[in-house]
C-alpha cells in the first residue's frame, strides 16, 4: 500500500522523551505520512523541539492550542488528517523503524477496517510484553479475524497499537472521550466491534514507555482519586449499555464484562490501601455497585489473586482488603506476610491466604568482570516479603533443548537489615566458568534463570542484566569458538557459544607474523 497516512501525535510537556518519538514517526521505512504534532498547550519547550524536527522533515505539520487534554487533541488529530489512515502516536512513547509498513500491508492484504500488532512495555533498563496481551495470546497468530471469531481482542484497550481506517471512525462518528480520563476505551471498543475486518500481524508496532515517575507516590495517589475511578466506571458502564442496545452477541458481551472486572480490580480495588479516607465510603459504594451490576459468573473466570480480592470486596470485608491492597502495593510499615517453610502467608482479619502465587524474585545483573575463564557477576536481588533467606538455585537453560544446567551457588548478602522484610532485598555476587560449556564445541544459546526451590508456587525468574554491565566485557575464546554473554532486546541475560567468524580465524593466525 502507498497511499497516505496520518500518525498524530498529541503533545504536552514530553521534553524528556519528545526526540525519541519524532525520531520514530519521521524515520519509518514507510515514507508517504503526514505527521501532525499539535502542541496542546505545553509549558516546557516541547514547541520549539517540533519545529526543529518540522524544518528538516516537511512531512511534520505543527499545530498549536491552548490546553485541552488528549481526548479533544486526538479528536482534532482526526479532522486535520488528509490521510486515508491514521495512527495515534503518544509523545513519550515510540514505534519500531517497520511499525507503519508492517500495518500497512496487512491492512492493504484484505482492505481491513484496522490491522493491529505487538505491543512492548519499556524503560530504561528493559522491556516486556504487557500481562493482558499474554494472558489472553494476543497477537500470537497473524491474519485476518473479527471480533464474533476473537472476543478476546477486546482485552486491549490501547489505541495506539492499531492502524485505522478513516472512514470507519468518521463514518460511525467514533471520537475520544474528551474532559475525562481513559478517553480511549469506548473508541476502541466500538471500533473493534464495527469492524467487519480486523488484520492481526505478530510483528511488534509499539513501544509503550514506562514513565520513571509512574510509580512514585504522588502518581500512585492520583490514579486513586475518586474522580479517577469514577470515569473509568463510568466509560466501561456506557460501553455495557452501548453493547446491549446494539444487541451484540452474548460472547462479545460477555468478554468486555470480564475486561471490565480485570480493568476495574488490576488497576483501582488493589490501591484500596491508598484511597484518601474522606473518599472511602462514596468509592466503596461507586465500586460495588459496578461490580453487582456484572453476572456473578464472570466473576468465575478471574485469576485467583483478582478473584480474591473480588470476593473481599463484595463479601464487605474491607478490613482484609486493605491488608491485601497494602501488601500488593508494598505499602507495609510492619510485616503482614509470614515466610513459612514452604509458602509465604497473609494474616488476615478473618483467615490466612496463601500469597506464595502473588509473587517471585527478581535478579538484576549490574556489574560484569571477566577473570580468565570466569565471569564474576554483581546485582541485586529482591525476594519480596522475605524474613529469612530461602534457598535458590541459579541455573541455565539451552533455548533450543531446554535442558537446564545448575550454576555455582550464589553469594548472597543481606542489603537492608531494617527493612520491613529483611532479607528481601539482598545482593549477590555469581561466578559463570566457561571451561565446561567451551569443551562441548556445539553452538548454543543459553538464558538465566532464578528460582525459590523451598516455594515451587513461585515462578522462575528470568535474570536481567542493565547495558551498562556489558560494555566492556570480552568474550572467552577456545580454539574456534567463542563465549558471548549479551542482552536480549527485552533486557534479559543470555550466553552464547559460537564458533568465530573466518576472518576472526584468519586475524588470529597472522597476528604472530605481524608483531615481527
């Protein structure tokens, strides 16, 4: 496909990651887009980094308002588009250099009303696929579908993963909600149902940036005010009542309410312990009453922790929800969970609830020496809710076989010994010998791993490693092979045996007649 699209990028206050994204839209392989920034009322100088990119790529146009919010910014997007398609782009996330090209032929293959693809979270130290999207094997399988055959694509919300057509969201007057947050829900939703084609492709087409504040209290504490809660309630109940007026089939219906659930216990019910006092009552009332209003037999098909905190919720047992919420959202100022032998225990009010599920560790690789035929590797190590040390195996699988092989033991420190939960930040120190691995001479791709062997509810953790570890690390060399440790594109640490390359070979064999 040729024809032109239109990515459209809101903008306000992005500085700090405004290049990044320019740099995406203006250098994709696809060339024949508009790219229409608006500048919704910034405050930094996020203007004058548009125009910049403006006067070297005449495809950017540049818009300005006074601050209105994303909805009405998205929405003017739409009617200042020339294109036949159109992207939405946000200012501090980015896409992949063939996101557009990818969307393009797929959408072109069967005249789709919208392809759509791959979505990968990210920071400065790694990147990962969001939860929902593994859970429900979003986009595993490309081709064309709809939603009566994949309901589950309503489980993704987001709509900057998608390349539209024009016309069927002018056509069915589908805009962003504007003045309110998640302004995207009810455009996504009715776009998917209206869609008579949807084009799926395995490629990933976002990049979704995990904002380094987004975790910080004052953030936490907005996401949890009650006018938060409310739109979301709120544009998932108009969504409800627009699919059954529409009478869309039962299997449709059915999966938006369990989107719903998940939607509303995932992201407000687990920050119960962060709710301003003053708001409780209306927020608890406001809730309940959405959650009363879905079958309880969606409920069934919820994951064991949202199930849990479903049943505390409308069972009216607050006291255990908020010692829930509280450990959930590591909001502890005493320990409530107990480290036993072989799980991890919640002291509730009323019962125990056995939490060992809920969480694993995570392993951080943040300095990388090389000694010899050795690699000695330092990090930090977080085993959350921790009050003893509990034994853990260091490992390697071989990606194509996947046989393990048990690594040397961990040198294990406690990090903070006044912590709520004293042994659950910790730092370790790992030796990797390369002598064995050397004398198979068989290629192979290895990954890392962690796992808690006294807790086997826990999952095995995949070992990270920050770029800055790796960048001046050698190889080990035996003979015509190579020992490689690298990063893998979602941060991740991985070993690699390969035989060198032949002008590596060669270079070696001279080398001594080039010293005379």
């Amino acid at each position: 496909m040729k024809e032109l699209i239109s990515i459209v990028i809101p903008v306000y206050n992005a500085l700090p990651y405004l290049e990044e994204c320019l740099a995406s839209a203006s250098g994709q392989s696809y060339h024949n887009l508009e790219i229409i920034v608006i500048n919704d009322g910034s405050t930094d100088v996020s203007e004058g980094v548009v125009r910049k990119f403006a006067e070297a790529d005449k495809r950017i146009k540049l818009y300005s308002q006074e601050n209105r919010g994303l909805g009405y910014t998205r929405n003017r997007g739409i009617g200042l588009s020339s294109g036949n398609y159109i992207f939405f782009l946000d200012a501090d996330d980015a896409i992949p250099k063939n996101a557009i090209t990818s969307l393009a032929a797929a959408i072109a293959k069967n005249d789709a009303d919208y392809a759509v693809g791959k979505v990968v979270r990210f920071n400065e130290s790694r990147m990962y696929v969001p939860i929902r999207h593994l859970e429900f094997n979003l986009y595993q399988q490309a081709g064309m579908t709809t939603l009566e055959e994949k309901p589950e694509l309503l489980q993704d919300s987001i709509a900057c993963n998608k390349l539209w057509k024009k016309s069927l969201l002018v056509d069915n007057g589908l805009t962003f909600k504007e003045g309110k947050y998640y302004e995207d829900l009810a455009l996504t939703m009715k776009g998917a149902v209206l869609a008579k084609k949807i084009q799926v492709v395995t490629d990933v087409v976002y990049h979704w940036r995990v904002r380094e504040d987004e975790d910080k209290p004052s953030i936490t504490q907005q996401q949890m005010k009650l006018e938060n809660t409310s739109h979301r309630l709120e544009a998932l109940a108009e969504n409800r009542q627009w699919l059954a007026a529409s009478r869309i089939g039962k299997r449709i219906i059915e999966e938006h309410d369990l989107k719903s659930l998940l939607d509303v216990l995932r992201l407000h019910v687990i920050k119960y312990a962060l709710i301003a006092e003053a708001d409780k009552k209306e927020w608890e009332q406001q809730v309940l009453s959405f959650l009363k209003s879905i079958p309880a037999e969606i409920a069934q098909r919820l994951p064991d922790k949202e199930q849990t905190m479903y049943d505390l919720l409308i069972g009216g047992n607050t006291e255990d929800l908020f010692l829930f919420s509280e450990m959930l959202m590591y909001a502890e100022n005493t320990p409530t969970v107990v480290q036993e032998e072989h799980r991890f225990v919640l002291k509730g009010a009323s019962r125990e609830y056995d939490v060992t599920p809920y969480f694993k560790p995570v392993m951080v690789v943040e300095h990388i020496e090389r000694h010899g035929t050795q690699w000695r590797l330092e990090g930090q190590l977080t085993v959350p809710k921790a009050s003893f040390l509990p034994e853990g195996t260091f490992y390697m699988v071989n990606r194509t076989s996947g046989q393990e092989t048990i690594l040397a033991p961990l040198q294990i420190k406690q990090a903070q010994a006044g912590a709520c939960y004293p042994f659950e930040e910790l730092t370790f120190v790992a030796l990797l010998d390369s002598t064995q691995l050397l004398a198979k001479k068989e290629e192979a791709v290895y990954d890392f791993y962690y796992r808690l062997e006294s807790y086997p509810k826990t999952n095995p953790a995949r070992i990270r490693v920050l770029p800055e570890a790796l960048r001046t690390i050698q190889d080990v060399k035996a003979g015509s092979f190579n020992l490689s440790l690298y990063r893998t594109n979602y941060g991740n640490l991985s070993m690699k045996l390969h035989k060198k390359q032949l002008k590596d070979l060669v270079a070696a064999k001279l080398r001594p007649f080039l010293k005379k």
